[in-house]
C-alpha cells in the first residue's frame, strides 16, 4: 500500500486516482455530526425544518461540494494560492469596516449578492494557509530569529486587531490561537514564549480598562457571578446551565427539550446548540457527539504526521487546531467555564460562513491527506 501511494506521487494523479485516496471514512463522521446538527436545528424550530433546519441542509451541502473540491486540488497549488487568499481574506476584513452591516450590535459581515460573509471565519483557514507556506522554509533555528519571528507575528498580529475591533473576541481568540500554535510546532523557543506568556498576563488589567468593550467586560463579571443578575445578564448561562443539567443520563428525548422549545435558551440555533443537545440527549448524547468530533481530531493528527512535506504537516495540525479551538471554547462557554465569548460550535451550529469555512478547512485536510506523499523543497515556492 505504502509502495503504491509512493508510486502515485510520481506521477500526476488523475481525478480517479484522487477520488480513491479520499478518506471517506472522515467524510461520513463530518455527515454524521452535520446531519446531528440539521436534526437539532429542526427540533429547537418546534420540529419545523423551518427557519434553520432547510437552510442550513442547504449550507452542508454546498459545504461538502467545497470540501471534495477543496481536495481534488494539489497541495502545491494550495501553497502557491497561500499568500493570494491571506491577502484577499485581509481585505475583505478592512471591507468590514468601511461596507459592513452591524448584526447582534456587531459589525462583522458584509454582502455578496444574496450571501452575508463573514471574512473573520474565512481569515482563521487563510492565516493557517500563508503561515504554514511562510514556516515551511524556515529550518526549526530560523523560526526563533527576531525578523522571520516578527514577520510571523505580524501575519497573526494585523488580522487579529480588525477582527477585535469590530468587536469579536471569541474568533480573535482562535485567530492568535491559531498562529501562535503553529509558531510553536514550527520548532519556536521557549525562551520567547515564556516571556510572551507573562507580557500577556500583565497586559490583562491594561485591556480591561482600554481594550474590552462594556458588553464583554459585563461577560466576564456574569461568568464570575451569573446569579448576581440571573434574570438580566446571567440569563444567558444560567438557562444554559439549566438545559444542560435538565438532561441527565439518557436526556428528554428528541423535539422535547423545553428550554429551547418554549424559547428560554438564548441563541438556541447558533452559540448555544450545543446545550440543546445535552437537553434532549442527554450524557450519552453529548458524548457520543464528543466521540465523533474526537475521531475526526484523530484522523486530521494522523493526516499531519503522514505527510512527507512541511507545509502538509503545518496546514493539517493548523486546520484539526482551529476546529479543536471551536468546540473547546463553545463547550466551555456554554458550561459556564469561560465567559460567553460569541463562537459556534463547528458542523452544528446554524450558520454559512462558519459553515463554509469548516468544511474549506477539511477539504484542505483531505489534499493534504491525498496528496502526502508529495514532497515540497524547503524553499520551493511551490508552485507547479
């Protein structure tokens, strides 16, 4: 098997051949979490497919067309297109600022035709992109120099601040997340993260009082007391908690859940989804979902650790990185772990721009996956 797939990176490989080496194992745990999230999205609606649920089949949909698109497309091509989709992405961010239209007291989209984009979702695949081509030159001693550190810095950097500014701390949060994750398996010293990591913490008191928002300041006094006010900001995670705890061992049963059927659950299609499912399913739902997003992470690990060039490696811990990200802090968020910061919880919650993105990101993957047996020079331009 090993000798074959060798063979067929000699060589062009021809739609079939990549149609064969998709691993379509991954694609059904995607369809099966998707296909959880449109269920739930019908039963929060009051078991109506509508507003959510047919929408949202129609978003999955296009997103696997993206996913197996996204894939038949060599690895060196994608690294060719790194640069071009950050710079794109970037724009489309300052866009925000100057055409975008306010949502939920935010403004973070803008209008293509029919479609409202979300440039800050599409920013956290084409930072992943440019950051694994920049890193993919630079031998592991060259990542801790000050110019290509600064440089690599400053890609995370200037993103991160439009995105902050619009406000949207939850996916600024991924964002540098993101970055700094690649920096560090890119071989960065601790010798730069060690005092990286104390800047930030005394940066914090600085931020409280120039850089946060009063809503998200009131967030995290409602996280470190949500009964001081539970019926005006704690309302949020109180009822979360609630639904969640509701639930027990095997929960209510599907369309049963009351929280969110009689409108309690706040953002009970978006941010909070995923207490809905701990409602009607109860533990052994909310795990057996926990399994499947666990087995997807395992195979994207394994799709990194198989791919013979740097890039592959970077692009796949960086993609299966930003999707562990997204159910960590939505899963934190909706338990009362972490203050209520505004992420999704990927593949379930309604939504096309996280959507799309989400699946880019696995299609990405799975040319990676495809594709590992390509080797690409250190300093290869890569392009074909």
């Amino acid at each position: 098997m090993a000798l074959r797939a060798y063979a067929a990176a000699k060589r062009t490989l021809s739609l079939g051949d990549k149609l064969t080496e998709v691993n379509w194992g991954l694609v059904l745990l995607i369809c099966l979490i998707g296909g959880a999230g449109i269920a739930m999205l019908y039963s929060v609606a009051g078991a109506h497919f509508q507003p959510w649920a047919l929408r949202q089949i129609g978003h999955f949909t296009l997103g696997l067309i993206v996913l197996l698109a996204a894939a038949m497309i060599d690895i060196r091509v994608w690294m060719s297109l790194a640069y071009p989709a950050y710079a794109f992405a970037l724009v489309l961010l300052i866009a925000v600022d100057v055409v975008g239209h306010v949502g939920l007291g935010a403004q973070r989209w803008i209008s293509i035709g029919p479609f409202d984009l979300q440039p800050s979702e599409l920013m956290k695949i084409a930072l992943v992109l440019a950051l694994s081509r920049f890193l993919h030159g630079k031998a592991i001693e060259e990542v801790s120099k000050p110019v290509p550190l600064a440089i690599g810095l400053a890609m995370i950097g200037i993103p991160a601040i439009f995105v902050v500014l619009q406000p949207n701390l939850g996916t600024t949060l991924i964002i540098v997340a993101d970055g700094c994750s690649l920096l560090f398996l890119a071989g960065l010293s601790w010798w730069w993260i060690a005092p990286t990591l104390g800047a930030v913490a005394a940066a914090i008191p600085i931020a409280w009082r120039f850089v946060l928002h009063d809503y998200q300041k009131a967030r995290v006094e409602t996280f470190l007391n949500p009964e001081s006010d539970a019926l005006g900001k704690g309302w949020n995670i109180t009822q979360a908690k609630i639904a969640i705890g509701s639930g027990g061992v095997a929960g209510k049963g599907f369309t049963q859940g009351t929280q969110s059927r009689l409108n309690f659950l706040p953002e009970k299609q978006t941010d909070f989804i995923w207490t809905s499912i701990c409602e009607e399913f109860g533990f052994v739902g909310a795990l057996a979902i926990l399994v499947l997003f666990a087995v997807v992470i395992f195979y994207g690990l394994q799709t990194a650790m198989s791919a013979r060039s740097q890039f592959g490696r970077l692009l796949a811990m960086g993609i299966i990185l930003n999707f562990f990200f997204y159910i960590m802090i939505n899963g934190l968020m909706v338990m009362g772990l972490i203050p209520v910061v505004g992420i999704p919880m990927p593949l379930l919650s309604y939504g096309g721009s996280a959507m799309l993105t989400v699946m880019l990101g696995f299609g990405l993957l799975m040319s990676v996956h495809i594709h590992r047996q390509v080797e690409i020079p250190r300093h290869s331009g890569g392009i074909i």
